[in-house]
C-alpha cells in the first residue's frame, strides 16, 4: 500500500510438524532401522529385537524420561505443556498405536502381518502429521500481518486520526480502535416489547482516544416514548480508574415524548504518559415516567457501556531502517541504524542478537558485540548499532540481527521482517573476489557462494584435523606423546566422521542422510552384539530387546530431555515429545519392516525353508501351525511375548498420562512442583518401568512356552 518493497522471512515447516517427521527420523533412527536391519538380516522373517526394542524404548522414554524431567526442575517451579491439544493427541496415538499391533496380530491375521496391515500401519504415520499439523494450527493465534485491504483501512484511518487530533498511532492502536468499533456493534437489537419501549445504549463498546477530551455515548429509545420518561446514569471503574483516567459523572437523563435519541458525556483525562489499554464503564437505572405511572412494558435493554481508553501517548514501533545492510570490503564493523516511528514517549530499550547464516561468530564477527541492549531516550528517533567485523572474507558471508524483547507498549512493525514480535535485518560482508548483488539475494535455506565456501572450508579442517596431530603442521610439531595416543585411538572415528559432510552444505540435507546411513551402519552391529551379549548370559532375544538394547537407544533422548526440561519455558520439548515419539516409533518402526516382509512373502509365497521354519514360541514349524489357514504363506509375526509387552505397557502408559494430568490439575504443571511431590512422582514412574521390564523378564523366562 505505502509503495515499498519489504523482505520477509516467512516460516513454511510448522514446529509440530518438524518435530514429529524430522526429529522422529533422526532421535528414533535406531529403533526404525534396528527393526528393518533384523528382518534383512534374517532373510525376512519377523525377529524379536526390532518389535520389542520399539516397545522398550517406548516404555523407557515414557516412564523414565518423564520421572527424570519431573524432578529435573529445581523445587517450587514448574513447566507446564503449551500446547496441550497435541500433546493429548499424541499421547492417545501412541496407546493406540501400541493397541493397533495387538489388533493385528491377534484378531485380524493372528500371528500373520499382510500387506494391507503394514501398509495401515505405515500410512497412519502420515495421517498422524496431518492430525498434529491441523490441531495445532487451530490453536494459533491469527496472522499479525495485515492483508491488503485492512493495510488499506488501517493507513486510511490513521491518517484521519493524526488530522484531527494531531497525534501519529501505531498500526496497533489503530487496528484495536478498529476491533472495538466493530466488536461495540449490537448483533442483536433489544427485544421490543409490544406496546412499550425499551431504552438501550447504542453501542456495547466504544472506544476513545485519551486526547481527545470526552466521549460521547448514545442512548436510544426504541421505539420512542408518549410521555416523559427520565433514567439515572453513572460511571463505573473499571481497570481505568476515576480521577487518573477521567471524571466520574452521575445524574439524570430525560426523555421528553417522541424523542428516539439522547447523548452522555464523560471526560476523558489527557496525560503525557504511556498507558496500556484500559476501561470503565457507564450505566443506566431506574427508569421512572414523570408525574405518572410508567407506561406498562417499557424496559432497559442493554444497560451498560464499555468504554475503552486508547493510549496516543506511543513509545514508539522499531525498524532497522534498511532490512539488508552491506559491509564492503576492509571496513571494520557493520553499522545499522534503527528507527523509531510513531512516536517516541518516554525511555525504552530493546534486546538485540546475531545469528551467523554463513559468518562464524568470533571468526568473522565479534563474539563480545553479539547480543546486547539498545537504549533509546525521551524523544530519541534514531539509534546505531555497531557490529565488529573481525576480517574481509573471500566471498559474501552473511548474518542476521534480531531486535527482540521490546519495552512494554513498544511494537515491531507488522509489515516488515519479524512481524509482531521482531526485527530482522541481513549484514552480508561483501567478499574480496566475489560481491553479492544486496538486492538479489538468495533466501537464508538456499546455499549461496559464500555458505559453499564456508562448508568447503569446515571439511577441510576436517582433513586436516585427520591427517595432522592438533589439526596443523604447526600444532603436530609441538605435539606430545599423550597428544599422538588419542591421535592414533581417535584415528579410525575421525575418519568415519569425515564422510559426514558439514551441516551448511546445501541446508544440511546432505549430513542429515548420510548420518542416517552411518545410524544404519551402527545398528547393523548392535543387531549382532545384542544377540551374542543375551545368548552369552542366556538371556532371550525379547529381554535382551527390552532391556539393553531399548536402554541404549534412548539415554541420549534421556540427557537432551532433561536440558531441555530445566532450560526451556515449557514442557513441550522434554516431556511432550516423547509421546509423538513412541507413536512415531510403531509408525515407522514396525509399518516399514513389516510392509517390506508382508511384500516379500506375498512374492515368494510358501518357501520349502518358510514351511520348515520353527516358530518362536512353539516346537511346530509353520507348516503345522499356520498352512492349512495360509495356504499363500506370509510375513509371520507370532504374537505370544509381543502381547503381554504391550498390554503391560498401556497399562503403564495409561498410569502415566493418569499422573501427569493431575500433576497439571493441582500443581500447575507436569513438571516440577514442591520437592516432596517430585521425587514422589519420579519414583512411581520409574518403579513402573521397573515392573514392567520384571514382568516381561517373568513372563519370558517361566510363563512363555519356550523352543
């Protein structure tokens, strides 16, 4: 609408979203690929690790993960889940997931998974997202910005404003005087009653400018009276109080016969202040007729106002006067300018940080001058920040600085980068062989020369750090022999870790799939060790699966949810997502290996060596036991262990999502609380796991009918 052009960094991967398909691929990789390298592995017959390390690491991150984070908050406080709509819904995926397997192993197929099973299984981890994505979309809050036509409105009404009174609003001033017009409308009129009338006030809100002196407030007469009728009317504090924001006024209004409308007055107190939105409110009583009786059905309709004082005394909105900055060449720092715009009362500050796209912090920008306050001062508009620039790169590297945190009543501006709730503006540091165009800019998730560059130059340390003790020629001439031991000992993971390539080629994508591969490579040899370590102490496949294999798998989740229960504001992150996760984990655990083995024997049908295989949980081979009712053959899951874990664990998991609700209930939060009631809680969930594994160890070694 103003004519300018602005550069926006809008978001396109939902948090939600990202969380439970990226994240899920990656913390839950192992379990996923140890599922589908088992059936490899076992020329495409179920196996007991996969299954039962999915239900082992389920039943750990939800028992002990949680009873570690609940007492991981440091006593009196709590976290609580933001966005509990999902969680809800990722918690009864997850005890559905879980039941899904039962269905299909016990009452659809038993002991046999077909394709159309798998294939469910597998698509519900895609159904599961679309779920997640939607509830959590329903519970934002909508856009800040503004469309086009309310742009439009909005310039036209604030330029109405700064005619008549002189005063330049905020595009948030403007927009709630806009919302309380339109909220102040009557969506219903009074009911009239037949034969009378009924005195109401003509809006249910209304709001007012605090400079511009009074208000006026209409009251109507529906349909107008006969005879004389007189109301009485006062002010009423609300969060505005009287004497500081305006005058309170009672008396008398009178209607004289025939007439349909009258006004009221209240002034309103002007100062030179910034004040947050606040409201009184106005009322009408006891309607009398004068000198006679009042006329039989006459009423009072809507009886009070609500008043809304609008600040115009504005601290100011911030912008960073051009959003990309360009430092050329030898200059030594970057310096930006912010602005403050319509208006400027009072003292404020705002936080600022870098983020480095393609520069290193405190290799191509000061560490020290990273973060820091901005102040400005009564009637100050404009303000520079400074940004050392420690040296000129060899081609443009870029960084990005957010303005964050504002003085209470200072806005951003909605219409530019960081909308509501920041400011961003992009430095590039222009190289010495290559000068980036500022206005062609590639957006910040697609590589440019000087991210390559910077990539290329992380491998290459690598290299170096390979090849050389201490990563130089220099740093291995003054090495000494305790230096060239962990050299050597480190050698062959150095060389494993090269292969990853850095996270800033090409977006990462790159490392994120090879760092699958190499999780893929790991579990293939954890498969083997698994086995070896249970038939060497003589403990089964499904204890070894629920136990030391489920336990390695989730101790790195264990450490990153504990951090993040103690360092984040709320319990999402630590606590929420472990429910996803374990969804995630049945999804794609199990929906990918047992669609490949459902495929597989569709292909192959009734094998000689498939008829002669002995099941699991029985001495008979499959030509006995399942032959005469598959005569097709099939990918068999037998389902006798398989059963009793996952019973056991929704009863755990049931228990579990019990406790956290009524830790929400009557302490405010599923974690933390007095320190009585978290090491209370902590030591129930962990003795449920501790049940758990001890019935499956049970069940295993003397109830299970064993080969």
């Amino acid at each position: 609408a103003d004519g300018v052009r602005h550069k926006l960094h809008v978001t396109t991967w939902n948090a939600t979203l990202a969380n439970l398909s990226l994240m899920a691929l990656g913390s839950s990789a192992p379990e996923i690929l140890l599922s589908t390298v088992e059936l490899a592995v076992n020329d495409f017959y179920a196996g007991s690790l996969g299954p039962q390390t999915i239900i082992g690491s389920a039943s750990f991150n939800l028992f002990v993960i949680t009873s570690v984070c609940i007492s991981a908050i440091p006593a009196g406080e709590v976290r609580y889940i933001e966005k509990l709509n999902v969680f809800i819904f990722t918690a009864t995926a997850s005890i559905l997931a879980y039941t899904w397997v039962l269905v299909m192993v016990v009452f659809i197929t038993p002991d046999k998974i077909d394709i159309a099973e798998g294939a469910v299984t597998l698509g519900m981890f895609f159904g599961f997202l679309i779920v997640a994505f939607l509830i959590d979309k329903s519970g934002e809050e909508p856009a800040a910005r503004l469309s086009l036509e309310e742009e439009i409105e909005v310039k036209k009404v604030q330029t109405e404003l700064q005619e008549m009174y002189g005063k330049a609003l905020s595009i948030e001033g403007v927009r709630c005087i806009l919302d309380l017009q339109n909220n102040g409308d009557l969506k219903s009129p009074s009911q009239r009653s037949p034969g009378g009338t009924v005195f109401s006030f003509e809006k249910v809100k209304t709001p007012v400018l605090e400079c511009a002196g009074k208000v006026k407030i209409a009251v109507r007469a529906d349909p107008p009276p006969l005879v004389p009728v007189t109301l009485e009317y006062s002010t009423r504090d609300g969060s505005a109080k009287a004497g500081q924001r305006y005058i309170a006024t009672s008396s008398t209004l009178r209607f004289e016969p025939n007439e349909s409308k009258k006004e009221l007055e209240v002034e309103i107190i002007d100062n030179d202040v910034w004040d947050p939105l606040e409201e009184f409110h106005l009322d009408i009583k006891d309607l009398k007729a004068e000198g006679q009786e009042l006329p039989r059905l006459s009423s009072l309709g809507h009886s009070s106002c609500e008043i809304a004082i609008v600040n115009d005394d504005e601290p100011g909105t911030l912008d960073f006067e051009f959003p990309v900055v360009s430092v050329e060449p030898g200059e030594s720092e970057a310096v930006v300018t912010v602005l403050r715009t319509l208006g400027s009362t009072g003292r404020i500050s705002c936080e600022y940080e870098t983020t480095c796209i393609s520069s290193v912090l405190g290799t191509d920008i000061d560490e020290a001058a990273s973060s820091g306050k901005i102040d400005f001062e009564e009637g100050q508009e404009r303000a520079t920040l400074r940004i050392p620039v420690l040296k000129t790169p060899a081609v443009p590297l870029r960084f990005r600085i957010t303005l964050q945190n504002p003085s209470e009543g200072v806005h951003f501006n909605l219409q530019t980068d960081g909308g509501a709730d920041a400011a961003i503006c992009t430095v590039v540091l222009q190289g010495t062989t290559e000068r980036s165009n500022i206005g062609c800019l590639p957006p910040p998730v697609s590589p440019d020369a000087g991210e390559t560059y910077l990539a290329l130059s992380m491998w290459y340390e690598k290299l170096s750090d390979l090849i050389y003790v201490g990563g130089s020629l220099e740093e291995q001439a003054e090495a000494g022999l305790m230096d060239w031991v962990f050299h050597i000992f480190n050698f062959l993971w150095k060389v494993i870790f090269l292969l990853v390539p850095p996270p800033k080629l090409m977006g990462g994508i790159p490392a994120f799939v090879v760092a699958l591969l190499m999780i893929g490579l790991v579990t293939v040899v954890i498969n083997d060790l698994a086995s070896m370590l249970g038939c060497s102490v003589g403990m089964a496949d499904d204890v070894t699966a629920l136990t030391l294999v489920a336990l390695g798998t989730s101790l790195p989740d264990t450490m990153a949810s504990r951090i993040a229960a103690m360092q984040d504001e709320y319990a999402d992150n630590s606590v929420g997502n472990v429910t996803g996760s374990n969804a995630v984990n049945v999804f794609l655990g199990l929906g990918i290996s047992w669609t490949m083995g459902a495929v597989y024997w569709k292909l192959v049908g009734p094998t000689q060596e498939w008829q002669d295989r002995v099941g699991t949980d029985s001495e008979l081979n499959y030509r006995d036991l399942y032959l005469d009712t598959y005569k097709e053959g099939g990918f068999i899951v037998q389902a006798g262990s398989l059963i009793f874990s996952v019973a056991v664990f929704t009863v755990g998991a049931l228990i579990t999502v019990t406790i956290l609700a009524l830790r929400r209930r009557f302490y405010g939060g599923e974690l933390g609380g007095p320190r009585s009631v978290q090491l209370r809680d902590s030591a129930i969930l962990f003795m449920i796991w501790v049940v758990f594994v001890a019935a499956n160890v049970v069940y295993n070694q003397t109830i299970k009918p064993s080969f």
